[in-house]
C-alpha cells in the first residue's frame, strides 16, 4: 500500500469508529466501506486512473452519506436510541466528498464534468464558501469556457441575488470571449431581467422613495453575508465569499464602453436611462462589432448583423414591463443608420407594431392599420423590389396570424363544430389580398 493511499484511509479511521460507536453500521459493514475506499483509493492514485474512477468513487460516498442519513433519522426518533450530538461523523461524509471533488479536478482540470459534479453537490449541501472557490478555480483554469462563465453569472444572480458580482463576471468574460453571442445575448438578457425585477418590486413593496430603496439593497445585502457565515460545510481552505476572476495580464483590451458594475439604479425610468434598459442597449451597441470582427470568409457581414438584431428584437419581446417601443426604436435606428435600403430593415420597421400583438388583442386592428400604412410609405418610396417587399409582408401576416388557423379548424371539424372565422382573422385575410395593389 503506498504512502498517499495510508494517509487518506488513516484520515478516515475517527469518522467509522464514530459511525460503529453511534450504531449506525456495524462492524462487518465498517470493514467493507474501509475494503471499498482502499480499492477506490489505489485506483485513483494509479498511472492509469481516468476522471470516472473519481465520479464513481464520489458517487460511491455520496450513497454511504444518504445511507447513513436514513439511518440516523430514523434512530433519531426514539430518545436515547442515538447520541444526536454534532460529531465527525456528521460532517465527515459531505467534507471527504467533495474533497475527492478537489482532487480530481485538480488532477484532471480540463474534464468539463468533474467540474459539473463538483458543482452540483457543493450546491446541494449549500457550501457557498466551497462553490465561489471552485467557480473562481474553474475560470482561471478555463477563460475560454463560456459555458462556465454563465453557469457562474447564474448563480450569482438567480441564487446569490448579487446584481453587481453577475455584471462583473459578465463583463470580465466579454474581455476575453469577445466573439462569443451566447454572452453577449445572456448579459443583455440579465440586464434587462435585472430592471424588470427591480420595477416589479418596486411595485409590489410599494418603494417609492431613494431612502427604502437603498434599505431594501442592504437588506439584501445582509442576508447573503449571513448565508455565507450559515454555510454548512465549514472549511478554512475555502474562505472565500467572492469569485476571483483571472487576472488582468490574461486580459485582451478592455472594451472601454462596457457600463461599470456601480450603475446607479435609483430614481424611476423616467429620470434614470438605466431604468429603460439602455444598458442592455449599450450592450447589444457594442457586441455587433465584435461578433463581425472575423467572420469565416463563407458568412456574409449584412446577414450576420441582421441576424443578430433579430436574436435581439425576439429577446426584447419578453419583457413585457419594460419599454419596449425604446427597446425596438434603438434597434430600428442602428439598422436605418446602417442599411437604410435594405429591405429587411424596411420590414423590422413595418412590423414593429405588431410584434408583440397577439390575434386576441384588443387593439390589433390598429396597430395593423399603422403597420400597413408604414408599407405604403416604404413601397413608394421603392423604385425596385416592391413586390418582394410584398412577399415579405404578407409572408410575416401568415406566419405571425395565420399559420394555426387551418388547425384550429381541423379540431373544430372532428369535434363537428362549425364555426366562421372571426372578424379579425377576415381583416387579416382581406388586408393580404390588398396588399399588393397598395
């Protein structure tokens, strides 16, 4: 047996005597789980160890732990049964984990899924202090990981509720991701989430002034510093409650517009441009240039810009609390600006009012109405290309109103309901047939 291997089942040795002296395995099974992890161990420790003999061992523990749980409930129950007081066994099982966990990533840093099970246990028991360490361990590792900068940013805002670490991470990861559109979209994504909620609790709390805003920031502020001294797997190796990014010599240059992570969020939309989303304006700004730096020679510019907008114009769909005629105005002005004869800028501003407009809605007959007056305008303007500007309308009209209709009648017939089209989808159908003689 070699050294390495003594030294980690030596370490185990209090944890089964605890176990045995609790009664929660006897001593037949305490030699077995001693035969296991001397197997997994040599395994592990061999020249031929591969990342799953880590996942197995990890899993094999993570069962001992559950097992172990199990019994404690139900001895627990009875008084006297089991000493209930907090020994090493408690916290042995969860800590021996995830420090297999750390071994093996540190042995294998470029396996994506030891990463992933390290995370998600160290999630699950709610190490907080454990999961910012292997967060900022993971991206200095791997900078160019996209994947793991978001899984980050995710946490810190969806569970951590830290607006200000999320927008860090997300722009130390453009520094050195520029080409990537999955962060560029996520980032712009999380600025506008991030208005949204804060609007809607304003709303729903009723914090009209600056002074319960700010209260209700270092409320906030004080639950998670009290989550990180609650955390329940204690280790003074993972004293960490914030992400340490990678440092600035790995960095690309800056991109001197990005907005800095101290925005002021106070004031109301009207008084406060962050508060209509222009961050996330100011991000969608700057990722067009990068993400058509160096294209592949086969991918045409124009297309890749457009195709852009429209990931963007579809996204701004969702946030239906915000502003979103500023939110489509700015795209509609970029594109204007750039491509004002392309026809596929003409059409993004004819359908602009009825983008979000559904065949139910009250007002779809005038915003149809001002959407084809906008057509009107555009065709006359046209000297070529009107009847492909046609196309292009009236393929939207169908594809935006018409394309379930036929099976909603189908459904009527097998149910034997004869019912006529409603006035809405008529209108539709007539403007259509209008369209081109406009």
């Amino acid at each position: 047996m070699s050294d390495k291997v003594r030294y980690y089942l030596e370490q185990s040795v209090p944890e089964l005597e605890d176990l045995q002296k609790k009664g929660l395995f006897d001593k037949k099974e305490i030699t077995m789980i001693m035969r296991r992890r001397t197997d997994f161990e040599h395994r592990i420790q061999g020249r031929g160890s591969k990342p799953k003999d880590f996942i197995r061992y990890a899993s094999f523990e993570m069962n001992l732990e559950k097992l172990r749980r199990k019994r404690y409930n139900r001895l627990s129950k009875v008084s006297g049964l089991i000493n209930t007081k907090p020994l090493i066994s408690d916290w042995a099982g969860i800590r021996r984990i995830l420090f297999i966990m750390d071994r093996g990533t540190r042995r294998y840093p470029a396996e994506v899924e030891l990463w992933a099970q390290y995370l998600k246990f160290a999630k699950s028991n709610g190490a907080i202090k454990i999961i910012y360490k292997v967060y900022s361990r993971l991206l200095q590792l791997q900078p160019r990981n996209v994947d793991a900068w978001l899984s980050a940013a995710k946490y810190e805002f969806e569970t951590n509720a830290n607006a200000k670490g999320a927008r860090s991470l997300f722009q130390r990861a453009l520094r050195l991701n520029p080409e990537s559109f999955e962060l560029w979209y996520s980032y712009t994504q999380f600025e506008l989430t991030f208005v949204a909620r804060l609007l809607a609790r304003r709303k729903v709390l009723g914090l009209i002034t600056e002074k319960q805003q700010l209260e209700n920031l270092q409320n906030e502020e004080s639950q998670l510093q009290k989550q990180l001294k609650d955390s329940n797997v204690a280790d003074d190796d993972f004293n960490l409650d914030t992400i340490e990014l990678p440092s600035g010599e790995d960095m690309k240059e800056e991109l001197n517009l990005l907005p800095e992570a101290d925005m002021n969020i106070l004031g109301n939309p009207e008084t406060n441009p962050a508060l209509r989303g222009d961050v996330a304006l100011t991000v969608f700004d700057l990722s067009i240039p990068e993400l058509t730096k160096n294209l592949p020679q086969n991918v045409n510019v124009d297309d890749k810009v457009f195709q852009i907008c429209d990931r963007f114009l579809n996204l701004f769909d969702k946030y239906e609390d915000l502003n979103q005629d500023h939110l489509y105005s700015h795209v509609i002005q970029y594109l204007q600006a750039q491509y004002p004869d392309d026809l596929r800028t003409y059409l993004i501003d004819i359908t602009l009012p009825i983008r979000t407009t559904s065949i139910n809605s009250s007002d779809l007959s005038e915003v149809l109405q001002l959407s084809v007056n906008k057509f009107r305008a555009y065709k006359l303007k046209l000297n070529l290309d009107k009847e492909q500007l046609t196309k292009l309308f009236i393929n939207y009209l169908q594809t935006q109103y018409l394309s379930n209709v036929q099976d909603v009648n189908e459904q009527q017939q097998q149910q034997q309901q004869e019912q006529e089209d409603s006035p809405i989808i008529e209108l539709i159908r007539a403007i259509i047939k209008k369209l081109p003689t406009l």
